[in-house]
C-alpha cells in the first residue's frame, strides 16, 4: 500500500511543471542550398545582380529548438533526460525568459539581431571580397549621465576618434580603448551632411572604456544580397551567411565541396563572436552529416569535453581564420596545425 502510495505521488511530482527549459538541436540549413519561404522552397541566398558561381557540399547554420515557455514549462521527467542526455541542456527559466519581458519583446529582438546580422554577414563578406563601399558607425542611443550626452546625439555618423578612421565597430571600440579615461577623446562625426570634430571624455564600464553610446552600422552595398531564412533569430548565423556568400561570389568550391558546419556572430570587420547553445550545434552537425566544424574560439570553454565523435573543430577568431581552415579542407591539405579547442 505505502509503495503504491510512494509511486503515485512520484508520478505526480515528476508530470508537475518545472522551473526550466530544455535547449536540443534543431533544424540545420545549408547556405549554399534552399529553405521554405512563404510557402515555397527558394535559395537563402540570392545574388542577383551580380555574377555567381556553382557551388558543391553544404556549409551549413546550425539552430537550437527550445522546449518550453513559461506558460508550457515541461515536466520533471523530461527535465531529469535531459540532464541524462549530452545533446540537450537545461536551462532556468528566468534565464531564457527574463522577467517582465514579453514572447514578443523577445522574438522581436531575435528577428532584430537576425537583420542586423545578415547586414553585417554581406559586409563582411564583401569587404573579404575587396569590394569598397561606405561602412558608416552611426550613434543609436545615449546611456542617460554619459560623458556623450548633450555632445552627440542619434543619428550623428562617427567618421574618426583621435584620428583613426572608422568604419566598423570594433574599430571605434580599439580606439576608445587607446585614448582611455584620462583626456578627451577627438571624435569625428557628420551630423545633417556636415563634417565636425567634438570632445568627449571616456568612462569605465566594467573595466571597458566607453563613450556611453549605442552604435548601429549603415552599409551602402555596391550591389544587392538577399538572405532569405524564416523562422531563425538571433545574429549568430552571421559567420556561416558570410562563408556561403563569399562562395556563391567567387569561382571553385570554396568548401572542397565538403559538408561543413559552424556557428559565429560576425562584424563586418571579419570578427567572429560567441554564441549560445554551441554544444548542441555540435551536435546538430554531426547529424546532419557535417565533419568540420567552425566554432568561435571564445567558445572553446564549452567546446572541450564535448565534441560528438567524428566531429572536428576548429577555433576561429576571424573570417580570415575560417577561410584558412576552409583552404586545408577544400584542398585536402594538413589541418593538424589549425587552431583548435583545448582544456584551459
């Protein structure tokens, strides 16, 4: 009786709701190939103005599909296998769903950063490309009490800080860093068509120098690249949209006409940058058939330990980093001296 009694309760307690979510692979697309867009099956990307080459094998995006929301959390047993299981993770759901943030605050944000990203993935690729067109840092908000405030205002483009071009974020980021909190820093913008030269004194924030603004890049692109990829948030397809544009524009298979697979954010300065969720991408791409992996290298703490067996991965900072690893690969070279993950 006690026993029937301590099973029911047990079945009870493990359907209850419980406080996470569950992040698994989800669907994998290849950049170089087709997804379902309004009801129809077209290419992600589309060039259509300028010329295109073949292309061979899959350079493929990889997702994370969660399972659960706040009004439809999962239930204990599904939570306890996906502790069980290393292809899934666990997630709080405080953590994936902020409080007082709304599904369509988040999904807006998501379907913003998706935008920005595929801006920044044809920039980057195109100035790989040697392509020449306005790159323009435009202030996107002030941080109320910054040292910026009441001297820039949005809109206002960045053309230069002490002297220093700039036309990418990271660069605007290095030469704050250079000048320091110490002094003013010279700062060039055209504000209406006008060119003009303020001061602007960094401060710290967590350690970092910063002017107190929100950036946001304007691109003038010599010809059009459409992105075409439904149902995807988020920017970190950024690296993996760059790779396939650059071989959709130049002649060859710039994969070796290999399947391979990565992740990444990428400016349009060819930095790639962290993303979540990358042991299941892993995953997702072991799946789907790939035996390359490009992963940020500011991943590889969560990388190590964890790559699925026939798997390998290699750690990228840059673009130029991945179209080396790209040259090994596409031309069966010695890929044992690309950088990869390592414990510490």
């Amino acid at each position: 009786m006690l026993l029937s009694i301590a099973f029911v309760i047990l079945i009870v307690l493990g359907v209850a709701p419980a406080p996470y979510v569950i992040d698994q692979p989800g669907p994998v697309y290849n950049t170089l190939g087709t997804a379902e867009h309004d009801g129809k099956e077209v290419p992600l990307i589309t060039i259509p103005d300028e010329k295109t080459y073949p292309t061979k094998g899959a350079l493929d995006l990889l997702t994370v599909s969660q399972v659960g929301t706040p009004s439809q959390r999962p239930d204990w047993f599904q939570v306890v296998a996906a502790w069980a299981d290393p292809t899934r993770a666990v997630i709080p759901i405080d953590v994936a769903f902020p409080p007082n943030v709304t599904d369509e605050q988040v999904n807006k944000q998501s379907q913003a950063q998706m935008t920005d990203s595929q801006e920044d993935a044809t920039a980057a690729a195109l100035v790989e490309l040697g392509y020449d067109f306005p790159r323009n840092v435009t202030v996107a908000g002030l941080t109320q009490g910054s040292p910026a405030e009441g001297i820039l205002q949005d809109g206002d483009i960045i053309t230069s800080l002490d002297g220093t071009k700039i036309n990418d974020v990271q660069a605007l980021r290095d030469a704050v860093a250079a000048n320091g909190t110490s002094k003013p820093a010279s700062v060039g913008i055209q504000r209406g068509g006008v060119d003009s030269t303020v001061s602007v004194t960094p401060t710290t924030v967590q350690d970092t120098p910063v002017l107190g603004i929100g950036v946001h890049m304007d691109y003038q692109f010599p010809f059009t690249v459409t992105l075409q990829l439904d149902s995807v948030g988020g920017p970190s397809a950024g690296q993996m949209f760059a790779l396939g544009i650059i071989d959709k524009l130049t002649p060859g298979f710039l994969n070796g006409g290999q399947h391979i697979a990565g992740t990444g954010t990428i400016d349009s300065a060819g930095n790639v940058g962290p993303i979540g969720g990358i042991r299941q991408k892993m995953f997702g791409a072991k799946d789907a058939g790939a035996r390359w992996f490009l992963a940020p290298a500011t991943n590889c703490d969560e990388v190590v330990g964890h790559v699925p067996s026939g798997l390998t991965v290699f750690a990228v900072k840059t673009l130029d980093d991945s179209m080396a690893a790209l040259k090994a690969i596409s031309t069966k070279g010695d890929t044992s001296a690309l950088p990869t993950c390592s414990a510490g």
